[in-house]
C-alpha cells in the first residue's frame, strides 16, 4: 500500500527530473523553431530544404536514443544497485558503436549529399540547397555521437542538471550563431540554408568541449575513451540483447516517421514548407510529455535496480496519470499557438491552408504520442522490455502507416490533408495493444547482475 509518504517522494523525485530534461527538450525545439523562423525570411525554398534535410540528422538522432536509451536502462539500474564499474563498461560499449555509425553517416553526408537529398525530393532548387547543408553538417555527426552517450550516461545517475547546462550552453550559441550566418551580422558573409549547418556545427564542438570539462571534473562517470576496452563478455550480451532491439525500434520508427516527410515531400513543396512549421510547434507541444516519460523511465530504473518491484509498479501508475495530464497540456499549447503561427508565416495560401489543418490535428495527435512513449520508451525499458515495442512499432509503422499513407498518396491520389490525416492515426492504432502490455506488469524486472568482472 502506498504512503503519503511514497507518494510525496516521488513527486519529489520526478520533478527534480524532469525540470533540467523539459529545459532542454525546450531549447531543443527552440533551436529547431528559430533556424524556421530565420529561414521564414530567407525564402520558402530554404525552409523546405532544411527541412528534408535534417530527416537525415533525424534518423542518425534516433540511432543514438536508441543506443542511449540501451545504456541508460541498464546504467539506471546498476546505478540503484550502486555500482559503478558496469556503468564505466556500458558507456564504453555504447561510445564504440556510436563512433562507427557517426562515422558512416559523416561520409555519405559529406561525399554523397545530392542522392541523400534526391530521397526526399525530386526538386531541384530543394537538392542543391540541401546538399549544401549537409556536406557541412558531417562534421556535426561526429561529435554528436560522442556528446549523445555521454549525456545519456549522466542522466540514467541522475546528472540530468549537467546535462542540462550543457546543452543550453549549446543551444543558446547555436541560435545565436544561426542569426549570425543566416543575416550576415557582425561583418559574418550571409550564408543561408549554409549558416545554419555551420552554427550547428559550431555549437557541437563547443558542447564536447564542455562535456570533456564536466568529465575532467567528475569523481566517478568521466568521458574516457579508456572505457571502451572495458571488458565484459556478460555485460555485453545484455548490452546487445536490451540495446538492439530499442536502437532498431528508433530507427525503424525514425525512418518510417521520415517517409511520411517522403510521401509529403512527392506531394508539392507547399506541403513540405507547411509540415516543416507543424512539426516546430508539436516539437513545442510534445516538451512536457516527453520530459515526464524520460524522467519517468530513469526513477523507475533505479528503483527496480533496487529490487523494489511493488514500489516500481506504483510510481508507473501514478506516472501515466502525469502523462495524460501533460499530454493535455500539450495539445492545448498548439491550439493557444495556432493563431500565432498562422499571423507570423510567410508562406503561399496553399501552404497556409495546409498548415491551419495540420496544427489542429496535432491538437489531438501529442496525446497518442505522450502514451505510446511513456510506456514504449520509459516504463517498459526501465525494465529492460525492449522488444515488444520493436514488434509494436514495426507493424504499426511499416505495415500499417507507411502503407497507408503512400496508396493514398499516389495511388488513391487523395489531397494533401486527408493523406496527413491518415498519417496521424498511427499513434492511436497501437493503444491497445501498448497499453494491455502494461497491464501484464511483464516489463518489471531487475536485469542487474553480480561479480561482472570476477576472473
């Protein structure tokens, strides 16, 4: 039975959590939002282009969540257990696999960013400006992989107010530096859709610079590369076993989540400027529900690294209560912005009409999606549950969604807001079976284990 006590305890604990990671999803979507706005006066072309553009980042992002998302479940638990030396060896596993990956996508960004850009687009003008854009953001993707782990890492112990000051750190010289490139400010050339690469680019290196200071002043979690040759040939297959499945379930779902940018993209480029400032605002929306299921799932770690099982099944109660409420919330903060974003965008009357539609449905749509990743991304793989939310997500975006949205597309050649609509039912398709999961209580496990570096 819970006490007030529990109760008061883990309203403690949450917001402690979420505060710094709501920060950051904000500034997030900040940076996102001011590279939109900033463009809004460069032309619709550039807006567009950056957009399809960063559907490349956006896949790589996911692969890092994934691997970070493998990391911190198990980091979480060892960590309410209280032992650090599978921490240090679970970083080193996840930084190996980030530095290969990161790799391979800086060389296709940099050596074939024409083809990257023709999978979105077939115009032209959108190609040329891409592509321009990504050949600069390669060098981007290989710091990103290392900052992403590190951050990851520190958020599963409950670091997440470094983790926060550093990427406010970051964002904030990133939007800065987009006003510096993109208008030409300071005696800085005017460089367009190109300024906003090279900020980023810029921000990036900074942010590493600031998690090696953070790492040089810490006492148990550094960023050492020494990590990596940390040697456990259990803790690895637990690595792989909770980690692939969870990186594979991102990246099916970021792909997939990018197709509909694809479809869209085949439709007209007023489709594409209008879903480009959609997704700003549900970025906005979405903060709050999404910082509650990522604080979520790091308590709920630890206490079962504790072994406390019947206290983890309370706080994921009392958890999906705070998402239904914030999920609210954020479906409110579109339809309050709405008004806004229709007076400030520059955009041709197509593409406002399309865009008016697109926000309302996003009123409703961030409640499906608040759900979904508490319980996939946070309650179930606090537990180690990585795979049922592959299977979850593969068929419901691969054999349902993408589908759907390509035959109505172009074989039904339905209009451009009936082939978004559809799109946006995806999230409501898998509630049942998501949520008869977390009913089971299947996903409450304690995946620790004893003498990992014994002889």
């Amino acid at each position: 039975m819970t006490t007030a006590n529990d109760k008061n305890r883990f309203y403690s604990q949450i917001i402690k959590l979420v505060i710094p990671i709501v920060i950051q999803n904000l500034l997030s979507a900040a940076v996102s939002s001011a590279d939109v706005v900033m463009l809004n006066y460069v032309g619709q072309s550039s807006i567009s282009a950056v957009s399809l553009a960063a559907n490349y980042a956006s896949v790589l992002f996911m692969i890092y969540y994934g691997l970070g998302t493998g990391a911190s479940m198990l980091s979480a638990q060892y960590w309410g257990k209280g032992d650090l030396q599978p921490i240090r060896a679970i970083q080193g596993i996840a930084m190996r696999f980030s530095l290969i990956i990161s790799l391979c996508f800086s060389a296709a960004a940099f050596f074939a960013p024409q083809w990257l850009m023709k999978l979105f687009t077939n115009d032209a003008e959108l190609i040329a400006i891409g592509a321009e854009y990504l050949r600069v953001m390669a060098v981007t993707y290989l710091c990103w992989g290392i900052i992403e782990v590190y951050l990851a890492i520190l958020r599963s112990i409950g670091r997440v107010t470094v983790s926060m000051i550093l990427n406010v750190m970051a964002f904030t010289l990133n939007i800065f530096l987009n006003a510096v490139f993109i208008f030409g400010l300071f005696g800085a050339p005017k460089l367009g859709a190109r300024g906003v690469a090279i900020a980023t680019a810029l921000s990036r290196i900074i942010e590493l610079l600031g998690c090696i200071i953070v790492s040089w002043r810490s006492t148990d979690i550094k960023l050492k590369f020494s990590y990596m040759f940390l040697k456990s040939k259990l803790l690895f297959q637990d690595f792989i076993r909770l980690s692939l499945p969870a990186l594979v379930n991102d990246l099916a779902w970021s792909v997939a989540f990018s197709m509909y940018s694809v479809i869209l993209g085949h439709m007209g480029s007023d489709a594409v400027a209008a879903n480009s400032l959609v997704v700003v605002v549900r970025n906005f929306g979405t903060v709050l529900c999404f910082g509650t299921a990522s604080a979520g799932g790091i308590l709920l770690g630890n206490v079962m690294g504790e072994n406390d099982m019947e206290r983890a099944k309370e706080y994921a109660s009392k958890l999906m209560k705070l998402t239904i409420i914030t999920g609210a919330i954020g479906g409110l903060m579109v339809l309050a912005a709405t008004p806004f974003v229709l007076h400030f965008a520059k955009l041709s009357e197509t593409a406002m009409g399309y865009l008016k539609v697109m926000l309302l449905i996003n009123t409703y749509y961030i409640m499906g999606a608040a759900v979904n990743t508490t319980l996939i991304a946070g309650v179930f793989r606090a537990g180690g549950d990585s795979r049922f939310g592959l299977i979850c997500d593969v068929i419901d975006m691969w054999v349902y969604a993408v589908p759907l949205g390509f035959l109505a597309a172009f074989v039904f050649k339905l209009p451009v807001l009936w082939v978004y609509f559809l799109l946006c039912t995806d999230e409501f398709v898998k509630w049942p079976w998501v949520i008869k999961h977390y009913r089971s209580g299947k996903w409450l496990k304690n995946i620790t284990r004893d003498d990992l570096f014994a002889p």
